[in-house]
C-alpha cells in the first residue's frame, strides 16, 4: 500500500483518527502519493483545521517539504541495474542465510538504483530476522525513498528495539522537520537504542529539550532509565551535559553503570576543558589589550593548567600594556603558593657546592640530553611541563637549547614559557643570547 487510491484512502483514514500521533503519521505517509496534487489538499486541511498543534506543524512541514523539487522522486541512480543485476538481487535478497542478505544490502547502496527498491520493500515484507530488518530499514532511509515512509513510521512501534531506532533514523532523514514532532513522542520510550536516535534527530533543533530529557532521566529512581540516560549522554559526547553526566553519577547505585558513568564523566571534562584552554589561548595571546585583560579574570580559575599559568606569567613580566601586566601580576599571584609550596632546586639537584668541575660538568651535559629529549615530545603538555621543570633548574647550560628548540615551536603557551624561562635564568650577559625574542608574539 505505497502507491496511488490505496494509499489516499490511507491518509484519509489516518488524519480522521482520533489520536494525534496516528494524524502525524499520515501526514508523512502523504509524501509518498505519487501525484502531489492529491496530496497538498489533505495537508492544507490539516494545516488549518486541525485541533493539535504539534498536528498543523507538522502538515505544514510536509507542506515544505513537498514542493520542495524532487521530493517525491525516487533515490537518484548510481550504477545502472539491468534486468540480470535485478535478477541476481532478487535471489541474494531471498538467500536463506542472513550474512548473504546482509550483503546484498551493502550493495543495493552501491547502485542506488530505482529498479532495486521494489525489492528491498518486498524483503522487508518477509525478513523475520531482527539485524537484517534494521539494515533493510537503513537502506530505506539512506536511499532517499520517500514513497516508503508510510511502512517506516509504522516500523517506529516495533518490538526489536534495533528495528524500530533505525525507523526512527530514516523517518528523520526522510522527513526531515516534519518528522520530529511524531518522534519527539518516542521519548517515553526506555530503550536506549531508540531514545538515542530520537535524541539525536532533536538535536540540532531542540537541544534544550533533548538536555531536559536526559536531565529527567539521569535523576530517575529507575535503573533502567538511568541506563538508558548513560547510553544517550555516551551516544552525543557533548560537553554540554557534564552536570547531567554528575547527576547521574551521584544517583547511580550499579557499580558497573558507575564506573562507566565516571570514565565518560572524565572524558567529556577534558574535552571541554580543551576547548576552554584553546579558546583562553587566543584571547590571551590578542593583539588588544583589553581582550588580553579580560581574558585574565578567566584564566584565575585554570592556573593549574601549565599552557595558561605559562601565559599568566609573560604576561605579568613582558606585557607591553601597563594595566594588563599589573592585572596578570595579581592573577600569577595566587600561583606563588603553589609554586613556594612545591619541590625546591635544592631536592631537585644535588648539593651544587659539594660537586667537583668534573662531575658538575658531567651533570649539566646529562640535563641538556635529557631535556633535548623532553622538549622535542610532540605532546604539547609534556613540552611545556618540561620548560617548567628548565625553570626550577636555573641551569644555564639549558639556555642555548631553549632558544634551539624556540625556533620550531607551535604553541603560544610553550612560547610564553620559554620566554619567561630565559629571562627569568638568564643574567645581564645573557641579553645577547636572548633579547632577539623578548619582542616576540605570536
């Protein structure tokens, strides 16, 4: 029932049903009349008179999509398909064992051909087998087939959770808009397979209802719930649900569910954290003071990351604007503490005094090899953690290797620990080694 007065009588007697979700689902199912001219006056009467408003959003969407040019054509030919290669899918479409089925899907993709599509729809008709249901569905929606809207909505009800979050997926893709208010229904639904393909299509539109959803969900009393919450957060990796990501783990009691929770917790920080840093990076590094001077106010809370502590302390010492080089003295000032707080040269180093020439010499070529090692790592962090370490040295002999290893560096945050490593270990006779780079910026 795809095709001409079967599928008008259809929609007629979906849109007369009582039932507002089952008026949506006709609604999509209109796109696949072939005339689109017995199609528009069923949506515009259900555009303008229908009681629901979730209902006349979607007719009207449908409306949209259905002047757009070629929507109500086929999936666009890719390799042409003659009578044996029809034949051919005919047979591997009803192979008895499910891998060959399987593959013959991945090849009608291949084609995507409108000589295939009547066989694709006849395999669903009788495929009994979940995983080769939900990949039949996959290529439906990859393949643009509009006409096959009305067997996929009717997929979003199926038992198989795999089956009906694939319907969901190509429904989306199929009708686009339109489709969503009919999904957004779904997200009473448990499974974690099909909240998370709803989640996913409401997502670029409604983002406040898609973090509403999982934010109800990760204070469930239900584990299931809660489960299905961890798996949705899993399946958008958006720093943006950090706090529901901490609910979820404050309410969890599954140990295993909890372990999960703190892994994809950590992972999601230090991705945002990323993102923060980089963005710090640029307004530190701006060429205007006050954006330079308001990015300190935020820098405060993340000087325990060494790329923004290194800027913090250019800043406070080579800044060339007066008022933003007092402002980065007193944020570098809540890093004394740390800093007076942490290993001092002395248990860094031997007792330089007790040395001989022989083994202080031996000593300072073992620290040039060894941070000639560090500061080439292609890790950033572990580049400027070494500069760091250079600093609480004080070892001169690191000087030449710092202005080397200058010449190559990428990082603005390394740079300003660099810089700020010469000066601060350099002396006065030391000003010709390193004054060609106090003026640098990046």
């Amino acid at each position: 029932m795809t095709q001409g007065t079967d599928l008008i009588t259809a929609v007629q007697e979906g849109l007369a049903s009582p039932e507002p979700r089952a008026r949506m689902a006709a609604l999509l199912s209109a796109l696949a009349i072939p005339d689109p001219a017995q199609a528009k006056p069923l949506l515009h009467r259900a555009a303008n008179e229908d009681a629901d408003p979730q209902v006349r959003h979607t007719a009207q969407r449908t409306i949209a999509l259905l002047e757009e040019k070629g929507v109500t054509a086929g999936p666009g030919e890719g390799q042409a398909a003659g009578d044996k290669v029809v034949e051919k899918f005919r047979e591997l479409l009803a192979d008895a064992r499910p891998k060959i089925r399987l593959g013959a899907l991945t090849k009608v993709l291949k084609y995507r051909s409108t000589k295939l599509l009547p066989l694709v729809e006849e395999a669903l008709d009788r495929e009994q087998v979940p995983q080769v249901q939900a990949a039949i569905v996959d290529v439906l929606g990859r393949l643009g087939a509009v006409e096959c809207l009305a067997r996929l909505v009717r997929l979003l009800d199926h038992s198989e959770a795999s089956v009906a979050a694939r319907a969901v997926s190509a429904v989306a893709a199929l009708g686009r808009d339109a489709a969503l208010p009919l999904l957004a229904l779904l997200l009473e639904r448990r499974e974690s397979q099909i909240l998370s393909a709803v989640l996913t299509a409401l997502m670029p539109t409604d983002p406040a209802r898609v973090f509403a959803t999982l934010d109800q969900l990760a204070g469930s009393d239900d584990e299931s719930a809660r489960s299905a919450a961890f798996h949705c957060l899993a399946q958008l990796e958006d720093p943006r649900c950090v706090p529901i990501a901490e609910k979820l783990l404050a309410k969890e009691t599954n140990e295993e569910l909890a372990e999960a929770a703190r892994e994809f917790l950590s992972r999601l920080k230090k991705a945002g954290e990323e993102g923060f840093v980089e963005q710090l990076r640029e307004r530190l590094t701006s060429l205007d003071p006050l954006v330079r001077k308001s990015a300190l106010a935020d820098a405060r809370e993340h000087l325990d990351h060494p790329e923004v502590r290194g800027l913090v302390d250019m800043l406070a010492q080579l800044d060339p604007d007066r008022e933003v080089q007092d402002a980065a003295k007193l944020v570098a000032q809540e890093n004394l503490a740390e800093l007076a707080e942490s290993e001092s040269v002395s248990a860094l180093i031997p007792e330089l005094a007790q040395m001989t020439a022989e083994q202080r010499a031996a000593r300072q070529e073992k620290l040039v090899s060894k941070f000639k090692n560090l500061l080439s790592r292609k890790q950033e962090r572990l580049r400027m953690k070494a500069v760091l370490k250079a600093k609480k040295y004080q070892e001169k002999c690191l000087l030449p290797l710092i202005v080397e290893k200058m010449e190559f560096e990428t990082s603005p945050g390394v740079l300003a620990a660099m810089l700020l490593t010469l000066a601060d270990i350099g002396s006065d006779s030391d000003v010709p080694l390193i004054s060609p780079y106090l003026n640098h910026r990046n």
